[in-house]
C-alpha cells in the first residue's frame, strides 16, 4: 500500500510541475510538501522540504528557486536506488524539480 501511495504522489507531483510552478496555489504546495516530509521522515530531502515550505511561506524567491534546485539533484540522486517505473518516475521529478528551481533563478 505504501508503494501505491508513493506512485499516486509522484504522479500527482509530476503533473503539479508540469503545469507551472504559479498554477499551484501555495496551500496546496504546502500540502503537497507536508506529505513528502512525512514519508520521507529522517532524510536529507525531508529536511530540504521543510526549508522550502518556510521559503514559500516567507515568499523568498531566491530561496526557493536553490532549494528546489537542490532538491531536483537529490532526487535525481535517489533514482539510482529506485527499481523499475519507480525509478524512471523519481528521475523525471528531480528533473522537474532542477528545471522549476533554474526558471525561478
């Protein structure tokens, strides 16, 4: 079941970027955010999460834009130890990821 929920937020993440950072509203980034911070508890990324939320919720641009770039490479980073469609869907968040974080840059 934790690997169906993980899919379907992955999913949902991708499509969320692939639309344009400013098409989602900041709650619903937030949400998205606490989610990840959850299941993604004791890792470096659920760390960077947490600074992003504060990012956002401050409005600090230049922030976001590096933590989101930082955050592309870490995920793009964790792909390797991803299997199958799984790692193929990581690798193309921390693409999205890198690429939002550049366009706010």
């Amino acid at each position: 079941m934790a690997d169906t929920t993980r899919t379907v937020d992955i999913d949902s993440t991708i499509a969320a970027l692939q639309q344009g950072l400013t098409s989602v509203p900041i709650e619903q980034a937030i949400a998205v955010i606490e989610s990840w911070q959850q299941q993604l508890q004791g890792t470096d990324i659920a760390e960077d999460l947490g600074d992003l939320k504060q990012a956002l919720q401050s409005g600090d641009t230049t922030a976001i834009a590096q933590i989101m770039s930082d955050l592309g490479e870490d995920t793009s980073e964790s792909a390797a130890s991803a299997t199958g469609d799984i790692a193929v869907k990581v690798e193309q968040l921390g693409e999205l990821l890198s690429q939002a974080g550049q366009s706010l840059m």
